[in-house]
C-alpha cells in the first residue's frame, strides 16, 4: 500500500473531518484531546476478558460472554515442581492464545500497568472499565491487577520459590474454557517467576497500602521471601520437562530480573540490602533492552 503522513496539528477546533485529494475523499476521522480514550478501555477491558476461574456476564463482556472454566482449585503438582499432590489456585488471566497461566509472561504486563498507575494514578478512574468491581471506589485498573495478584499469591512455595505455571502438558484445541478436557499441571519453580513475583509484589504492597493494609502488608512479605529464595537459587532455569509442550518462557539470564526485582524492593522498603545490590550492579543498567518478558 502507498501511504503518506498527514500533520494536522495546527488544526484547533476537535471534530469529525475528512481529507480530499483530487477526488479521492478519505475515511472520516476524528481530531479531539483524547482519541486514544476507547482504544485504552478496549486494551484494559481486555484482561477481564481472559479472567480464569470466572464467569464472563453479559453486562460486562457483551458479545464474549461465556462459562465459567478451569476452577484451578485442585491442579496436579507436577514433579519437576519437586512436590506431589494438588495445589489451590484459581484465578489469574489466561495468557495468550491457550489457557496457560504463567508467572513471567504476566509479571512484566503488571509491571506495566502498576508502572502506569504510579505515573497516571487518574488513567482509570473507577466505573471506567465497566467491570464487576467498578463502583468500590478503586481505579479499575488496580482491581484487574488485584485479581491476577491474588493468583501470584497462590504460586508461592513456602520457602518462598514461586511455581513457572499452570497449564495442561499440551494446548487445547480451539474450544470454550468450560469444555477444555485436559489435566492442569502446576509446573517447577524458576528464579526468572520468582524475581517476577519479588518485583510486582513489592509494587503492589506501596500501591495497595492506602486501600487495604493487610493485603499489601502480606504483598511485601512475600515479595521480600521471593527475592531471599533466588538470592540463594540464583541460577534455576525452568525447562520444560520432557512431553510438556505448553510455553516455557525459560530465561537463561537474570541479571535484569534481579535489577527489577532490587529496586522495587528498594523503592518500597527503602532498605540497605537492595541499594547495596543495585549500587554493587549499577553498570548492567546499561545494557537494559526495551520491556518484555525476558527483559
């Protein structure tokens, strides 16, 4: 396709207008302060919809309203998880396209969206995602990141490792949650989802701390276990184990795990031991690429 940049910037009345060439007329389009508004509220309505563990309304999903699937209360502890038995763990989003729940994919999208939150504290006020929590006088925002946390908060061994994932060995075919036939495994721990835990954890527990004390207090607890565990288990990469073919997000370097993890620490606690590590590492900021999972 040929296409062309058009500067529209001196234009100062907002409203609805089209470009003519010749006698080609464009699509029209709108100029206005805040034209990324409902394409924002469609990308933060997006995460309800991949809610685990939850029945879609039609109040709140509209046309993608559905039944509730994958309970999650009873996932098989698989063995590279060195445990046996089953965990307690419902909730959490969907990942991507399967039905995978997965610590290091959604600890950067947290980060994100807390990172944001922190910045712009007014981006979603409450009542503007138009979710079951809108009118309890949180931002919208912080309630969707509040159900996946409270999935995190599951995943935590008690040493203080956090579980890779949850997921069947293989993906699903294309199907509704509520029909998907195949065994939920919780997969081993890795210091990648632990240091993923520590950090979004401890952004949690100052972001939370004025809406609802014990449940932060209880965020930087067990972000402070995560960073001790992979302070100790600091090479653990997770792979997945033989006949598992869900996605394995292995990271074979922490170093900016580690960074991320230190200064939100530090951040929140203030405490010598996390600047000291961010002093000790400070020239591997520079080579920081741009945020994803394995960055």
């Amino acid at each position: 396709e040929h296409t062309r940049r058009a500067d529209f910037s001196s234009l100062q009345e907002p409203g609805k207008y089209q470009v003519k060439v010749g006698q080609s007329i464009s699509w029209p389009f709108e100029i206005r302060d805040d034209i990324w508004r409902t394409v924002s509220v469609a990308l933060m309505k997006s995460y309800y919809l991949q809610r685990a563990s939850y029945e879609l309304k039609k109040e709140y999903a509209g046309i993608y309203k559905r039944k509730l699937g994958h309970p999650d209360t009873a996932c098989t502890l698989h063995p590279s998880s060195g445990k046996s038995g089953k965990l307690y763990a419902p909730g959490g989003w969907y990942d991507a396209g399967d039905f995978g729940k997965y610590i290091v994919s959604a600890g950067v999208s947290l980060g994100n969206m807390m990172s944001l939150y922190e910045l712009v504290p007014t981006i979603f006020p409450d009542k503007s995602v138009n979710i079951p929590e809108s009118g309890n006088g949180l931002s919208d925002m912080l309630d969707e990141v509040k159900y996946e946390l409270d999935w995190f908060k599951f995943m935590q061994d008690e040493g203080g490792g956090v579980f890779v994932k949850i997921t069947s060995e293989k993906y699903p075919d294309m199907m509704f949650p509520n029909t998907d036939p195949l065994e939920r495994n919780v997969y081993g721990k890795s210091t990648a989802s632990t240091l993923h835990f520590a950090a979004v954890m401890s952004m949690a527990a100052r972001i939370f701390q004025e809406f609802d004390q014990a449940w932060s207090e209880d965020c930087l607890k067990r972000a402070e276990n995560a960073w001790d565990w992979a302070a100790t288990n600091n090479e653990v990469i997770f792979r997945n184990p033989q006949g598992v073919l869900s996605g394995a997000y292995s990271n074979r370097n922490m170093s900016d795990e580690f960074l991320w993890a230190a200064a939100e620490l530090y951040t929140t606690t203030g405490k010598d031991k996390y600047k000291q590590y961010l002093i000790d590492h400070k020239e591997e900021f520079w080579k920081m690429e741009e945020s994803g999972w394995a960055n």
